[in-house]
C-alpha cells in the first residue's frame, strides 16, 4: 500500500494537488534548478497519476522535467 | 500572441491557484 496514494485519498481534489506539489517541488531543483516553480505547477496541473508516476518513478523525474521545460520555452 | 499564464506556478505553503474550476 502505498502512504502518498492513502493520504490522498480522502483528500478533496484541491488538496490531493495541494499535497502532490508539496512532494514535487522539493525534488525539482534537483534536475531544474530554475522555474521549480512553473515545473511543479505544471506536473501538478495534471491528472493525478502524473506527479504521482514522478514521485513513485524518481528516473521519470528528470523527463518530465525536461518535457515541462520544453514546452515551457516554446 | 497570447499571454503566457499556464502553467500557474507553485510555492510550498502557498495555496496553489490550478485547476480552480474542480
């Protein structure tokens, strides 16, 4: 059973991003280390299973990553 | 050309402002 997916569960929608963001942002610096911001916002303002994919996957991080900034600068 | 807004950026501790129509 996985902690993040119990805790999120009875969270309203709002609050599972709310959540979901907190986790993410810490780690995008890591691979970003400029727009942590729009990065986490924009793995955040997706279904679910995409921030929750890069949480559970850390390899994934850095693609999405790359992916978000990509499509950021276009 | 359009004004770029999306994604809204996010700050720990601070109310995230995506997806205010849910």
């Amino acid at each position: 059973q996985d902690p993040l997916t119990t805790t999120l569960a009875p969270a309203s929608p709002q609050e599972q991003k709310q959540m979901l963001g907190e986790q993410l942002f810490p780690l995008i610096p890591a691979v970003h280390p400029t727009l942590t911001g729009k990065i986490t916002g924009m793995l955040t303002d997706t279904d679910n299973s995409e921030p929750l994919c890069v949480l559970e996957t850390p390899v994934s991080l850095a693609s999405k990553a790359d992916e978000a900034v990509t499509a950021l600068q276009e | 050309g359009s004004s770029i807004s999306w994604p809204p950026e996010f700050h720990p501790g601070v109310p995230w402002k995506g997806l205010q129509n849910i």
